[in-house]
C-alpha cells in the first residue's frame, strides 16, 4: 500500500511540474475548456430563458405552477452537484465526470425537443377564449423525466467543470503569471456570452420560429461541447482523486467524539502530524493548526489506545492527523459566507419568472416590426455583468490594487459585499417599476385586459435587469473564488458543489416564498399579490419589497460573518524533512 500511494504521488508530481514530458494544463487548455463551456451555457440557458412560456404557452400550465416548477428544477440542478462532487473527488476524476454527465443532459434535451415537435406530446393549442386543456398526465411525465435527467447531468458538469479549468494552472510554479482568480473573471465573461446569445438569437427563433428548432439548436450545442472537451484530453493537467472527501470529514467528527473526554493538550506540536500520509491531498501546501473549534483537535491527540507504531498508517476512525482535522475546520468555516448567497439567488430567480411576465404585458418593440421576445429580457442582465467583469478586470483592479496593495484589488469577500449591496437596490427599483406599470394600466383601464399590452415601454425594466447583472458579476463570482480558494485543495469539486447548494436552496427558497405569499395573501374577493392569471390585479410591488427587506437583513448577517472569518492557514512545502507545524501564513494574503 505505501509503495502504490508513493508511485501515486509520484506520478502526480510529474503531472504538476511537467517532467520528464512538456508541462500539463496552462492557457494552451483553455479552448478546449472555454469552448465547452460556451456550447454547455448555451444549450443550458437556450433550454430554459424561455422555459416559463414554453410551459404556459404550451403545456397550459398555470403561471405559479409553471413558475415553481422552473425554480423547482433549477434547485434540483444546483442540488445534485454534491453527488457529482463526491463521484469526481473520489474515485472518478473531475474530467470522466465532466464527460458522462454530458452524455446524460444530452439525452434529457433529445427527449424534451421531441416532445416539442410531435403534437400528441402536447395538449391542443388553445381556441380563442375558451379555458386551455391543460398538459395531462403523460405529457408532463415526458417533461419531468427530461427535467430530471437534465439536473443529474448539471450535478456532474457544474461543480467539476469550474476547478477542473482553474487546476489548469498551478499557482505555485513562479513561471506562471496567469492567476486563478483571472480564470474566474474569464470562466463567467465566456459563460455570460453565450447566455447573451441564447436569450436573444435562440429565444427569438423559439417565440416566431417553433420550439422545435428553439430546443433542437441547444441539443446539437450540447452535443458539440462534449466533442470541444474530449479534444482537449492530451493537454489537461489531471488530478489524481484523493479519495472521498467526505469520509475524512466524518472519520474526524467520529475520531474527535470518541475522545471528547481527554484533556486538550497544552501543546499543538504534540497533535498528530503525517506528511506522508498527508501528501495526496496537500500537494499544494498542508494546513497548519488552528485554535478555533479545539473540540475536533482532541480527533490528533495520540492515545495508547490508538496502538500506533511507526511507520504504521493509523486508523483514522480514531486518530487524524491535523491536516485533516483542519480541512474539516475549513469547511465549517465556509458555511456561514457560503449560505448568505441563498436570498440574492432567491431575488436574482424572479427575473425568470414574474420580471419576465412584466415584461409580455408591456411594449416591446423596437421599431414598427420587429419586438424584443418577453424571454430575452435577460439579455440586458447579461450585458450588465458582462460590461461589469470587463470593468473590473481591466479598471477596477488596477486602481484599487494603488490602495490596497492586493494583486486582486480587493478581497473576494469585499467583492460579494458590494454585490449584496446592489442587489438590493435592483429589488427596490423592482418595485417602483411595477407600481409605474400598473399606475399606466390604471390610466388606461386595462386592470381586467390581462391578455392586452399596456402601453409603457419595456425599457423602465432595463434598471432591475441590469442592476442583478452588476450585483452578479460582484457577488456571484466572488462566491465562487472564495468556496475555491478557502477549500481544502482536495476538495475543491466539492467546494464548488457547495456554490451551487447555496444557489439551489436560493430557488427553493423563492418556491417556498412564492407559495406562501400566494397563500396568505389571498382574499376572500379573490385578489392576490401574486396572481394567477392577471398580473395587473396583483401587489406584484410588495413581492419584491418583501425580498428587500429580507436582503438587508441578510447583508447585516453577511457583514458579522466576514468579520469574524479565518481565512484559511497554508504551510508550503519547502522540504522533505519539514514535518513540525511552522508560523501559520494565510494562503489568501500569499495569493492577493
């Protein structure tokens, strides 16, 4: 066993520095990357910008129903990402998982594009004004299967395809100017540009094309990402799986529980240390001791009863070494920033939704003959976040590095603060623009047209559309750098599996929201905040105040979290020999 991990080790070093053949990974992958990336994006978002018309103008659906079932869906994916984390950071790699998940959402977007092009999937198209049949059992069982299988391959491609571009580059090499978090900045600026181009040239041809076309597009899309990515096999850098992440984390809590009872040592140096033990999963740097959460350090405390003899492997039931006690630290540590993201994905989720629905009911045209589609709204969003990472990587930077001496200009959590700030300004204006809508259908005695279009021009929408793409290229990609940079290296698909829990639980928490302001704000005359069927007759405005409210609270939250954050402490390696904990230097501070 110890002459495979050592011949493991070794191979991976080779992969690491590049001997005895031409160095792995660097910028010559990103193409290969890049362009999965786009094709994946835009097959992804082509599938759903439009999604909510799909399944009111198709499927009948009723508009809460419909909305719940995106959000729904949008959970699940960003949920089944820890499964793909644990399959890519335990035995399967993150470039086999990336793969075969692929294959799997390809075969969910095959099925629901042929549900959209043979009639007796769907129900009937609806005759003037009489009620719609609504989509029956059979047809919303083809939709849900198709949404399933697309949420299990998202859960392989999301949380790996992230770390697996940022391992391209090995930041301890002193050869290698680029820095992961331009990769960040790069990863978010192609995945914005396909998003601009689905939800304005394939939302376009969905809306006055057919949905058959609409939805066969994305699938060819998704099929040509998966060939982009196999073609790159030979250049990447391929990480060796460490094993389950998960089971080390458990071990630590059984192992610390089973000797709750000890005295602390008075002496951290007297912990458990390992480096050959270590060494698969620190091949960047160990993490050195820290004082918080004592509690887990009693899981390193050496006891007669542990049996341990040299040389021999300890069973880690019992007996961890401090590295992983702190890579459990470090996760525990990550939550709270991690969970303030949730109501910022919770405000960012209406845009698909109720902002859309704004939207149809008012004008959207550019000139006489041609209107901008009700779904490509987000493109304005898009531009925001996309102008926003160009500014911030070429301006912002550069000034605020005069300042703060940090090579990254400001830290990730600065970053997400400011972007938490201007998410609640998007909420607000939000609000005010529904009130302006409305106060125009007043004016105009359309309250019970729900079907006409008021005439305000869609461009009062522009301000809460680009105001979440602000916020998102500040927030979202902040987030993202701190669950990677702040992870146990060993961890990182996992890390990033954690990035998109927290934007799962940010949709779940706007079906569970939508569902109970629906509920209780319904009156006895049948008015309702959120209605079903017209929107003018709603408090649409106090929805999104209500969310405002709930992000302040969450900024005061987030503001006490990065106070008290540690940052996560790395020792390099500079020797063999080095097996004794030295001064703990902060792998952030090393990095800005």
């Amino acid at each position: 066993m110890e002459e495979q991990s050592k011949n493991k080790i070794s191979e991976e070093e080779k992969q690491l520095h590049g001997r005895p053949n031409r160095p792995k990974g660097g910028l010559i992958t990103m193409p290969f990357i890049f362009a999965n990336e786009i094709c994946e994006k835009l097959a992804v978002v082509g599938f759903h910008a439009n999604m909510i018309s799909y399944l009111t103008t198709q499927l009948h659906l009723p508009l809460t129903k419909a909305a719940n079932t995106l959000t729904n869906f949008a959970g699940t994916s960003s949920l089944t990402p820890l499964l793909g984390a644990f399959i890519a950071d335990s035995f399967a790699g993150r470039f086999w998982t990336i793969t075969f998940a692929s294959i799997i959402y390809q075969i969910g977007m095959t099925l629901l594009t042929i549900s959209a092009i043979i009639p007796t999937l769907r129900p009937p198209p609806c005759k003037g004004e009489e009620v719609c049949v609504v989509a029956d059992t059979a047809q919303l069982s083809i939709l849900y299967v198709a949404l399933l299988l697309g949420a299990l391959g998202s859960g392989g491609i999301r949380p790996c395809v992230v770390a697996f571009g940022a391992d391209q580059f090995d930041e301890s090499d002193p050869n290698q100017t680029t820095k992961t978090w331009n990769y960040f900045n790069w990863y978010y600026f192609c995945m914005g540009a396909a998003v601009l181009l689905a939800v304005t040239v394939l939302v376009w041809i969905q809306d006055n094309v057919g949905w058959g076309l609409g939805l066969g597009i994305p699938t060819v899309a998704m099929f040509l990402s998966v060939i982009a990515f196999v073609g790159g096999f030979q250049l990447y850098r391929h990480l060796v799986p460490a094993g389950s992440p998960f089971t080390r984390l458990i071990q630590v809590g059984v192992a610390a529980f089973r000797k709750r009872k000890l005295r602390m040592v008075s002496d951290p140096s007297l912990l458990y240390f390992n480096d050959e033990i270590d060494a698969p999963i620190s091949l960047g740097g160990k993490l050195t001791h820290t004082k918080h959460m004592s509690f887990l350090d009693k899981a390193a405390i050496v006891t007669e009863e542990d049996n341990l003899k040299p040389g021999q492997i300890p069973n880690h039931w019992r007996l961890s070494t401090v590295h992983r006690v702190e890579e459990l630290k470090s996760v525990i540590r990550m939550g709270p920033i991690g969970a303030s993201g949730i109501l910022l994905i919770t405000a960012y989720a209406q845009q698909g939704t109720f902002s859309l629905q704004q939207a149809k009911t008012m004008n959207r045209h550019l000139t006489n003959s041609f209107q901008i589609p009700a779904g490509s709204m987000s493109v304005f969003t898009t531009v925001a976040m996309l102008t926003t990472i160009i500014f911030y990587d070429r301006v912002f930077v550069k000034v605020a590095r005069k300042f703060t001496g940090l090579e990254r200009g400001i830290t990730f959590l600065h970053r997400m603060g400011i972007g938490f700030v201007i998410s609640i300004i998007a909420t607000l204006v939000a609000g005010f623009v529904e009130v302006k809508r409305k106060s125009v259908a007043i004016e105009h005695g359309l309250l019970d047209k729900p079907h006409t279009i008021v005439p305000i021009s869609f461009l009062w929408l522009i301000p809460q559309y680009g105001l979440h793409g602000v916020a998102e290229a500040f927030m979202s990609i902040g987030h993202l750098e701190f669950f990677y940079d702040q992870a146990p290296e060993s961890m990182r698909s996992t890390a990033t599996a954690l990035f998109w829990m927290a934007i799962s639980i940010g949709n779940y928490v706007s079906t569970l929201l939508v569902t109970l302001v629906h509920k209780f704000s319904a009156k006895p005359d049948g008015s309702n905040w959120l209605p079903d069927n017209n929107l003018n007759r709603g408090r649409l405005e106090y929805f999104y105040w209500l969310i405002t409210v709930l992000q302040v609270v969450n900024l005061v939250y987030y503001l006490w979290c990065a106070k008290i954050y540690t940052y996560k402490p790395v020792q390099v390696h500079h020797s063999k020999e080095d097996s004794s904990p030295v001064k703990e230097e902060l792998q952030l501070s090393n990095r800005s």
